[in-house]
C-alpha cells in the first residue's frame, strides 16, 4: 500500500473552545476507525507555530531563525501518515480528517511507495 501524509492546518489564532472539545473528541474517534482499518501508521499534534527554529544554509553556513518558516495565518498543527490502496482512498480519510479537526487537511503521497 502507498502512504500518504495528511497535513492539518490550524489558524494561528487557535480554533473557538467548544470547537476545539468536539475536534478532539473526533480526532480521537477518528484515529480508533484509522487503526481498526489498517489505514493508521503514526500521527502526532505539533505546538503552535511559534516555537519553531528554522535552519538553513547561506554562503555554506548554518543559519538558525526563530520560525515559522513561511508567514501565514494557517501553519501545520498535526498530521496524519497512512497507508491506503489509492489515492481516492487516502482522500476518503483526508474528507474524515478535516470533518473531524474543522480545519483544512493536505493529502500528498510519499514519494517512495512502501508494499506490505
């Protein structure tokens, strides 16, 4: 089966607190359905996107910054890594995902597929 990553995006003013109670109540329902299925293969929740520390190179050496990396009003609060048949597959979770968080969800495949 491919993987695919499933991006969550939280606004960075943080989602209403009844909304965040019912989402993750969801999420936690959601990941139950993902593991019964064979689908789950690791996920995590990220802190807000200012604790961030960006590295990259420049003239040969390493920088380090306070992140996020890119301005926005949306940085990646979690994700999901799944294993799924197809892609119509992976984007039926990806519809359960962002049903279940009340925010945005990115699907992308991996480049390199894994076989059971």
């Amino acid at each position: 089966m491919k993987q695919y990553l499933l991006s969550v995006y939280h606004p960075d003013e943080g989602l209403a607190p009844e909304i965040e109670e019912k989402a993750v109540r969801d999420v936690d329902d959601l990941n139950q359905e993902m593991k019964a299925a064979g689908a789950w293969v690791f996920a995590g929740g990220l802190h807000v996107s200012s604790t961030a520390t960006v590295l990259r190179v420049e003239k040969g050496e390493v920088l380090t910054t306070d992140g996020p990396f890119a301005e926005g009003k949306e940085h990646i609060g979690g994700f999901w890594v799944i294993k799924a048949p197809d892609l119509d597959a992976a984007l039926e979770w990806g519809r359960k995902a962002t049903q279940a968080c009340a925010v945005p969800v990115e699907v992308r495949p991996f480049h390199d597929d894994t076989e059971d």
